[in-house]
C-alpha cells in the first residue's frame, strides 16, 4: 500500500475538471506546432477524464481526521461521534450487492516532457553505462532520472476492505479506554491509501496527432504531409528508445513500416486513405497496451 500524507491529502481532495474545447492544429501547422496542440490536448483530456470522486468517502475521512484530533485533546465523546459519522458515510456503499474495492479520494496528473531526439536518449544511456563501469552510480541515476515523456494519471483511493474494520476497531479501543491504541489504528487507516497510476506516453500521441495531420492535408500539401509522417516516426523513435514497451502484437517496426508504406503511397497515387485509417487503429491500440492502469503497493 501506498502511504499518503494526510495533511497534503487533505490539502488537495478536489480537482477542478477542464471542459474546454480541443484546439486544432492547423494545415500549415509546424511540427512543433502540431507537438504543441497534442500535448496540450492530452493534459486536458486527462483533467477531463479524471475518476469521479466519492464523496462519501472523502467526508468519512474528514470525520475520521476530526475524531483523531478529538482523541488528542483527550475529547473521548466527541471521537466517538465521529467515528459513528465517519462509518455511516459508508453504510450505504458497503451495503451495495457490487461495492467497488477501491473508492477514489484524489485525482494526480503530473506532466515530465523530455525535450529531445532518439540519439539524444541514445548519448544518455551510453554516458551513464560509461559512469557505471567506473562505479559513478549517482552520477549515472542523476543522467537517467530526465528520460521520462509521460503524463501520469494518478486516482488514491481509500481501500474499503480494510479503512471501515479500522474505524470500528478504533471505536471498540475508545469503547474499552485504550485511547492510544485507537489512535494508533486512525493514523495507520488514514495515512495508508491505494494508488492507480495510467501512464501516457508523450512521444505517442504526438505521433497520432502528427500522423492525423498528415492524413488531412496528403492530397493537397504532399511535402508538408511526408514532414509530418516524418515527425512521427522520430516520434516513435524517442518512445522505443525511453522503453515504452506495448503488450500489442503491434511493434515498433510494423509501425515504422506503415508510415513508410503511407509516405511511397503518397509520394506516387496518392490513395492512402485506408493506409491512415489502418495506421491510426494500430497506433491507438499500440497506445491503449502501454497505458493500462497499474496500482501501486
């Protein structure tokens, strides 16, 4: 399990969610441009798909934090009051026939961006080999700590097989004046939380939109359509080269290849439509493989 400050808990129990709309990279966009629009448009969809947080939960924890401070100031009623109102916030959910395990308290997103090329990772890694050999651990972690583009999305939830027996074992330590005790158990039960972490790579959706780009203008711009596809291949390669490994029976290679078999195509008949259709349905799929959600213990 994951431990959680209270006190940075508390600070931060609510996120607002951004419902604006998508900016649009337009045709004669750079692809600086277009990397920019993508970026921005995944750290919004991320804001706007975070979990819905369960109210009850988080105002179970608010009464729990309250009865802990009851308990300190030696206030033995007011804790079991609490206490009682921190368990009913959950009777309704623990009562449900399918109650969730998990109940989500917290969304976190954190953007890291590496700024660079896949000879850039490449020179990294092979200076921090280098320190290694020479038994410059630190030096080498302090080199490898930059090579992240993702953005986490992050949901703490409150474990509900375990955080409701901890606030009636707290009550029955009251009951019986074992004062420490039931403090002992509120601090564990509220400092001790899950966390599911999804993980979205940076270099792939600018791949995706790069290559979406390209889709819209093949016809008209050829040169500016083959730099995008171009771009997302560079793309690709930062992503391979960061280690963001996908369980899809999709590789990085039969990515590589399409986007080549779309550029020919381009460049001579120009009928690529189910080409980009086909890329772009790999690619998501590629995508979704490396974002699964994974907890945290």
């Amino acid at each position: 399990m994951k431990k959680v400050l209270v006190s940075a808990m508390a600070a931060s129990l609510l996120l607002g969610v951004s419902l604006n709309a998508k900016e649009t990279a337009a045709k004669n966009a750079t692809v600086g441009e277009v990397n920019r629009i993508a970026v921005k448009n995944a750290k919004e969809d991320a804001k706007a798909n975070q979990a819905a947080l369960v109210q009850e939960a988080i105002d179970s924890l608010k009464f729990a934090q309250v009865a802990v401070l009851a308990l300190e100031h030696n206030d033995v009623k007011s804790a079991k009051e609490n206490l009682e109102k921190a368990l009913g916030k959950l009777e309704v959910i623990m009562a449900a026939k399918n109650a969730p395990k998990l109940l989500p308290i917290n969304n976190i997103i954190r953007v890291q961006e590496f700024v660079g090329t896949a000879s850039d990772v490449e020179a990294i890694v092979k200076h921090a080999k280098e320190l290694l050999d020479d038994g410059k651990v630190q030096d080498a972690r302090a080199l490898l700590i930059p090579l992240v583009s993702e953005i986490d999305i992050t949901v703490v939830n409150l474990p509900l097989a375990t955080y409701p027996d901890a606030l009636k074992l707290a009550a029955s330590y009251i009951h019986d004046g074992k004062i420490n005790k039931a403090k002992e158990v509120l601090y564990i039960a509220l400092s001790t939380f899950t966390e599911v972490t999804q993980i979205v790579p940076i270099p792939l959706i600018e791949s995706i939109d790069l290559i979406d780009a390209a889709s819209k203008i093949a016809k008209e711009d050829k040169a500016q359509a083959i730099k995008y596809l171009d771009a997302a291949s560079a793309a690709l390669d930062v992503a391979e080269k960061l280690g963001y490994v996908s369980s899809s029976e999709t590789t990085y290679k039969a990515l590589h290849e399409k986007i080549e078999e779309i550029k020919k195509e381009i460049e001579g008949k120009n009928k690529a439509e189910k080409l980009f259709e086909s890329l772009a349905a790999k690619l998501k799929e590629f995508k979704e493989k490396i974002v699964s959600p994974k907890a945290e213990k």
